[in-house]
C-alpha cells in the first residue's frame, strides 16, 4: 500500500506526491477500501494451471482481489453443449467460468487476457479473433487497467496500436536476459537492471513499429528476442498502466519450459532445447528457477490499480474512457 505523505515538501528519502508509492493524508483519510474486481479471460488449453500461476503472485499484496474467470462465448457455448477439454475438465470450467457475454454490463479495476494456442500466421487470422477483439473494444470504457499475456499481448498490440507480429523461422523458446527500460508508472519497481524471464513463442511483434509508436514504453528487452515487456501509460501527472503487454511469462514455474519441451519432443526427436535453461543443457537435470521475483510485475500492476481506481467501480467508464 502507498506510504501517506503529511506535507508538501518532498521528503528527502520517502517517496513524494506525483509517485505511485505515496498517498496525501487527506486523501488517505477518506479512501474506502473494497475488494479489487480482476477479470481474467483465459484462453489457454491448461486452465487450471494459468490459474494457479497468476493467482500466486495477484494475491501476494495486502489488497483483496476478486478474481472472476471467463472463456469466450463460442467456448462456453461449446462447454455447454458436450465439448470435452482435453487439458481441462468439464466440471472445472462449468464451477469457475462464465461467458465473456454475461458479464458485458459489469465494471472491472483490472482484466487479463492470456495467450492461446496460436495457429495461423497473422494474430487476426485465428478464429477466435473477432470474439476477442470485442472484448477489447468493450474494456475501453469497462476495465481501467488491462494485461495481455503472450498472444494475447500480439492481440492487443495489432488492435489498439495496429502493431503486427511476425513468425519466426524458429520458435523463441527458452531462458532470456531482459535489461530493464523506461519506467514512468513504476509497475517494474524492484526488478533489476538485468533479470531473465522464460519465454515460449513462434511470433513477435516488429520492434521498429514499437518504437516509432510514442503510447508505448518498452518496459524490459531481451537482446537476443526484443521488446518483451511494453506498458501503455495512461495521462495524467501520475500515470498509471493503461495497458501492459507481457510477451514473456514470469509467471511460470521452474519445470513449466521443461514440461512443455518433453512434451513436444515426443512427437519431435529434434525438437531444440529451451535455451539458457536446463543445467549443462542436460533436459534430464532439474532446471533451477531463476527468475520468480519477475513476477512481482503482476503485483506492481495490482498496487497501481489500487492507487488509481475509484471507490465507486460505475465510475470506471468516465474514467477509462478519458485516458
């Protein structure tokens, strides 16, 4: 939570007004606290363990966080009418998830959506684009802050800033250095300089095209892969994320690049290791995670959606749409 600044005067070393860390007391004094709404659409096949992984570290602040957890309305519909999920239970889906559609008139603080398993060489021309373009014209005015992981971070690129992703010859698949960049909303305070991050992805977006547009800052590089982590401040003296694009995944486990090179391999001999990642390059020994505190990244979201939400969630639309 924010530290509460009693004066005007900048205190030579706590933080002061204009920075996301601090709060004015009279504000403070009159702040209604409420449970924060998240809202994660999840496209991913392995539900439950995207569950797990973004639960950890969205829940590691003081802060209580509702988490409501939906599918497109094409998936639930399927659900609904005896598709079987391979990778998740019908009975998981069926307790846990509703339908992006029934919860159009709601407000969010926050929302995430994740990668999917993306088959076609252009973001937009997988089939469940349209649904998910939708969804993100609806957050304009019905989310504050969003997140887009992985696909879903190409996804948003090429609709709000008409970034495109290109594939690559070879998949980006393995243990990356990140530099950390520019900064304003302070969502990447505490991470270092230099921190790795897992990758796992076929595309990327065109890097030039992310410079050159001035909404963005490239939040962490990797040099071997690229901008990986982008942030969309919002206007405003205190700028919060508006939007955050994660193409890498601090949230994985330590085995989560190991399990899914195992699996591939089964059906590849000459599937190529993760890079950086299994000690001597043996994928008989076990990795060791060296990047977990990367996922402090989802809680610094959290706390910035905290200091910049209203108490009154209706109030979101006014506020989101004149970012």
């Amino acid at each position: 939570m924010p530290v509460i600044v009693t004066s005007d005067a900048i205190h030579p070393f706590l933080p002061s007004l204009g920075s996301s860390s601090a709060i004015e007391m009279t504000r403070a004094s009159h702040q209604d606290i409420r449970p924060l709404e998240i809202l994660i659409i999840n496209l991913m096949a392995d539900k439950q363990a995207t569950e797990r992984q973004l639960a950890q570290w969205l829940g590691h602040t003081p802060l209580q966080i509702r988490l409501t957890f939906a599918a497109t309305d094409s998936y639930m519909e399927a659900i609904q009418n005896g598709r079987r999920s391979k990778n998740t239970s019908t009975e998981h889906i069926t307790n846990f998830y509703q339908s992006w559609g029934s919860l159009k008139d709601r407000r969010f603080d926050g929302m995430i959506i994740t990668g999917v398993n993306a088959l076609q060489p252009r973001v937009e021309d997988e089939i469940i684009w349209p649904e998910v373009k939708e969804i993100m014209e609806w957050s304009k005015t019905n989310v504050l802050s969003s997140l887009f992981l992985c696909w879903g971070a190409k996804a948003a690129l090429k609709y709000f800033h008409d970034i495109d992703s290109i594939r690559q010859e070879t998949k980006i698949f393995g243990l990356f250095d990140h530099s950390l960049g520019k900064d304003s909303t302070g969502i990447g305070f505490g991470l270092p300089d230099q921190f790795a991050v897992p990758v796992s992805r076929w595309k990327s977006p065109v890097p030039e095209a992310i410079d050159a547009c001035e909404a963005l800052e490239v939040l962490a590089t990797a040099p071997e892969v690229g901008p990986n982590m982008i942030v969309e401040p919002s206007d405003g003296p205190a700028p919060f994320p508006r939007r955050v694009y994660i193409l890498n995944h601090p949230e994985y486990d330590a085995d989560t690049l190991g399990r899914e090179y195992h699996r591939d391999a089964k059906d590849n001999p000459d599937q190529p290791l993760p890079k950086h990642y299994f000690p001597g390059n043996d994928p008989s020994r076990t990795p060791v995670n060296l990047w977990r505190y990367a996922g402090f990244i989802y809680t610094n979201w959290i706390r910035t959606i905290y200091d910049a939400t209203p108490y009154d969630i209706n109030q979101i639309s006014n506020l989101a749409a004149a970012k």
